[in-house]
C-alpha cells in the first residue's frame, strides 16, 4: 500500500476514536477537574508526616528517608527530646523536616526506608505553584494536626480534594514484611489518629470473592 497506504491505516485507527469519543460511545477523557479519576490503593501523591494515635509524633529524626531519597530533595534534622515533655518515643525527633516538591520524583522510597512509618503518601497530586518557595514543604505542611487531620499549603485550592490527604495508609498496608505469607491478614503499623485505615491488606482468597 505504500507510504500514503500506512497513513490512512493510521488515520482511520484515530478517526474511530474521535467518533467514540465524540458521540460518547467510549468516552475516554475525564472532564478535569470537574471529574476526577480514583487513585490506586498505592498512588504516590503528597507526603505526610504521621502521629501515633495518643498524638505523638512518628519521626525520630533518623535521617534514612533523606539517606534514601535518590533526587537529595529530603532534608531533616533531629534533636534530643525533652525528657519531660517528649515529642516522639525516641530520644529524638524531626525538629527539621522540609521536602523540595520541585525535585522529588515521587519513587516512595522515603517510605519503605522509615523505620517507624512516619512518613507515607497520600492520593494528593494538585501541589502546583506559582513560585518556588510555595514547593518547599516543611513541617507545618507536612505534619499531621494531633486530631488527625493533614494540613495543606492551599487551603482554598479549587483543585485540591483535601479528602486524599487522608488517603495516606494504602501504600505501607498494601506490603507485607519481607513478603512472608505467616503475615497474611496481620496488622504490622502503628495507626494514627486521623481517618485512614491501617488494617491489613485481606488474603486473595477474599478479595477474589
């Protein structure tokens, strides 16, 4: 058929899906963001430092997630804590936690460093910004409220479901201990004090049901 053979091939591959489309047959394109597409289970969407469920925070100021993040977009720094008035179980905590959202590539092995499942990741991915500055986070971000609640830089974000902040559980629950089956069905996390469900992941033989 020739050159001219092959484009008409191609063409009428692309014609048939303009006319799906358009006459709402198959209709392929999400009307953003007035329509929003459900996020997998482990979507890797805005961070979140997590609390314990007494409103202590996860973060011990370790530093691992920083030593993992291959684009060095994690800065921490952590400091003794007050014997009298703790702010984590350890001896120390994250007095400086700050993620450069301009260089993070959003690869999720912050989380699988963390020790103590303090930082996870949400459904949230409407985090655009008009300068620099707004992309570094930092604690008052990124830290849970005591309640349970996420903050969010943009509280008044047309865009921004603030609910997928609280979606921030499906990524650690989803995996299992080095993959061993005897932890089928056991809950291996601390919880928090928010909304999200840390239960275990069910076996294939419920979820096939």
């Amino acid at each position: 058929m020739g050159v001219v053979g092959e484009l008409l091939k191609g063409l009428k591959v692309t014609g048939m899906e303009l006319v799906r489309t358009v006459t709402g047959r198959r209709m392929l394109t999400t009307q953003y963001p007035k329509e929003k597409r459900v996020k997998p289970q482990r979507f890797h969407g805005r961070h979140v430092l997590n609390r314990y469920p007494d409103g202590m925070e996860k973060c011990i100021g370790c530093e691992l997630c920083a030593g993992a993040c291959p684009a060095r977009c994690i800065y921490v720094r952590g400091e003794d804590n007050d014997p009298e008035n703790p702010t984590s179980p350890g001896e120390r905590f994250g007095f400086v936690y700050e993620i450069n959202m301009l260089r993070c590539i959003f690869c999720g092995l912050c989380v699988e460093a963390c020790p103590t499942e303090a930082i996870t990741m949400t459904h949230l991915f409407e985090i655009s910004t008009t300068n620099r500055e707004d992309a570094m986070y930092t604690r008052d971000e990124l830290l849970m409220h005591p309640d349970g609640t996420v903050p969010h830089m943009f509280p008044d974000d047309p865009l921004a479901d603030l609910g997928e902040l609280d979606s921030a559980d499906g990524w650690v629950r989803a995996t299992a201990p080095s993959g061993y089956a005897a932890y089928e069905g056991v809950q291996m996390w601390q919880g928090t004090p928010g909304p999200a469900d840390w239960s275990p992941e069910p076996d294939q033989d419920e979820r096939d049901a």
